[in-house]
C-alpha cells in the first residue's frame, strides 16, 4: 500500500520515477522514450506508472515540477553585477554540463510537442525568473539599480542570449557569451529599457 | 528518370518532399514522423523518399537548406533603428505565426535529438544573422553605429529574447518585446558590449 505523507513510500517512488526519466532523456532524448523502460529503469511496477504519470509528457511535466522545487537559490553576493554574473554563470554551467544540457534540450523538445509540458516549462521557467529577480528588487532599494525596474524583465533578457546559443547553435555557451549578456542588461537598465 | 537539372523534375519532387515534411511537422510535430506518410502526402514514391533522404531528420535538414534558400531579405529601411525594428518585427510575425511557429517549433525539436539537423539548424541561423547583420554594418559605414561593433552578436541579442519567449512561454511575443528587444541592442552597440 503505498501513501502520500512526505519522505514516504510514495515519495520514494516518485524520486525513483522521475530519475529514470532524467537518465532516459539524457541517453536517448524524447525519441523512443517510454513508460514500461522508465518503470523498468526505476525498479518500479509498470501498474504504478501508468496509473500515476500515464504519458511521457505527463511524467516530463513532473520532472519539471521538481527540477523546480530543487533548484539552486538565487546568488546573494551583495552586489548588483556580481549577482548577475553569477546567475548567467548557473546558466552557463548548466546548460553546458553533459548531463543537464541533454535533459534541457530533451525537456524543451516535449514541451513544443505537448501543451501540458508546454505549461509545465513555463511554470519552471517563470518560478526561476521571480527567484532570481530578487538579485534586482535588492539593487534598487540600494540604490544599485534605478527604481521602476522590472527585475523580471532584467532576467529574462540575462538569460535568453545563453538559451539562444544552445538552442540554435552547436557551439558550447562561452565565458565571453555570460559577460556580454551581463553587460547588455546593466547598460538596458541604465537606459532605462526595462522601466 | 530524373535528373537533377535546377527547375526540372527533381526540384519539383523535392519540393513537393520537403512542402510535405513541413506540412506534417506542423500538422503533428516530430512524433509520429515517418517517411511513408511524407511520400504519401508529397504524392511521390517511397522508395523515392527513402534513397533521397534516408531519415526524418534527413529532410527536416534539408528542409532547413531550402528555409535559409527562400528566407526574407534584410531590411533596408536607410535607418538602423527602423532596420532593427523591421528585422524584430519580423521574427515576431514568423514566430507568432499559426503555420511557422510550429514549424520553428518541430525543426529546433528536432535538432535537439539529431546532430545532423543540429548542424543544420546552426547554418541556417548562421546564414540568416549573416545577412541580416550587414544593416549593422551599413548603419557603421554612414556613422550611425560606432565602428568596430560585431554585427552578427548585436543580430544575435536581437533575436534571442523572442526566441527565449517563444521556446519557454507559452503566451505570443508582443510588441513590447520587439520595441525593448531594438532597445536593448541600440543601448548595447552605444555602450560598446558589442565591440
């Protein structure tokens, strides 16, 4: 019998379960991916994961959920530049790391096929921006940024040229690309482009 | 027989192919692919298709030379500013629209799984920032971009919030984002990130 108190069986299984799927995407990507390998993988009943995640989309967008809850804080250095140059360099390191880079690509491939995992990845990314963007709303009220800024708007500009490398290119994001990019948004909010 | 004269019986099949290719991508996405159901809807043998291209990812790479082949000019508009807008605007009318952002979609889906659509996707990128970076390059030559500033980069930052939108949002690149995203690039080029 399995419950739903935290740190239980049924939390075990779900760690099971969404680890396999990580691997299984890093491996192979979205292509090929299924159930019965992914309960096969975990050491889990196939019953459990179709009754429970029943689609791939379904499980990915689970994934997403709690690559969510576990992700990095948001860096406090004390300063506005140093806190985004260490947010671009997360990004950087992320998205080149030869097991997270994979699960990224293969969690945006489900999402432009599966509008559930479409939410799901939206849900992630707009969680992150609202942590990180703290890094801004603390630079103003020290007088580091100009007041009005939408912090919001500052990460996501910081992070999309990093994204757009990975995605369109085959080249390795550089540490030139994380300086560029933290560059671009302290002259844009200077200039007063967000707000 | 065919042969492969421009304009002659193999061009027409393979654009009736790669029409096809792009028709079902948008239609179904990358799953669900297959070679057969392209030659059925091409209205071309199978055996054509499979000696020609091989694989899905075969012809969504092909299908990528022929994009970069028929895609828009850059503008000319004899402003930078009104350049940038125009080449913003445009990305947001293709990404936005209800036949070209699924296939933008299924093609960086597809590259995300296959190293030759990978490469593929990168030259087709490639290609489209090169020639839509000689407005940077004519806008230094009139004075009105400070010389030494690296076109292709400042194309690139351009690009990359509505592309970020786009792959990890699930609400439509609006105006605002074309107006900040020129912004931001202008700020850029003024405050030498771009070289």
């Amino acid at each position: 019998m399995t419950t739903s108190r935290p740190g239980g069986r049924t939390a075990a299984v779900r760690q099971a379960v969404l680890g396999a799927t990580a691997d299984l995407l890093v491996e192979s990507g979205l292509e090929g991916m299924e159930l019965a390998a992914v309960a096969q993988r975990a050491g889990v009943g196939k019953s459990t994961v179709y009754r429970r995640w029943g689609s791939v989309p379904a499980l990915v967008a689970d994934l997403l959920v709690d690559m969510a809850d576990t992700s990095s804080r948001r860096p406090a250095t004390g300063s506005l530049e140093n806190d985004l140059l260490a947010a671009a360099r997360l990004i950087r390191r992320t998205l080149n790391d030869e097991r997270q880079g994979p699960l990224f690509k293969a969690v945006i491939a489900t999402a432009t096929c599966d509008p559930a995992t479409a939410d799901a990845l939206a849900t992630f990314y707009r969680k992150r921006v609202d942590e990180v963007s703290s890094v801004v709303t603390e630079a103003v009220a020290r007088g580091e940024a100009p007041a009005g800024v939408d912090g919001r708007e500052v990460i996501r500009h910081l992070s999309a040229p990093l994204y757009y490398r990975f995605l369109t290119d085959t080249t390795p994001i550089t540490a030139a690309d994380v300086r560029r990019s933290v560059a671009l948004t302290i002259a844009g909010m200077r200039t007063g482009v967000f707000g």
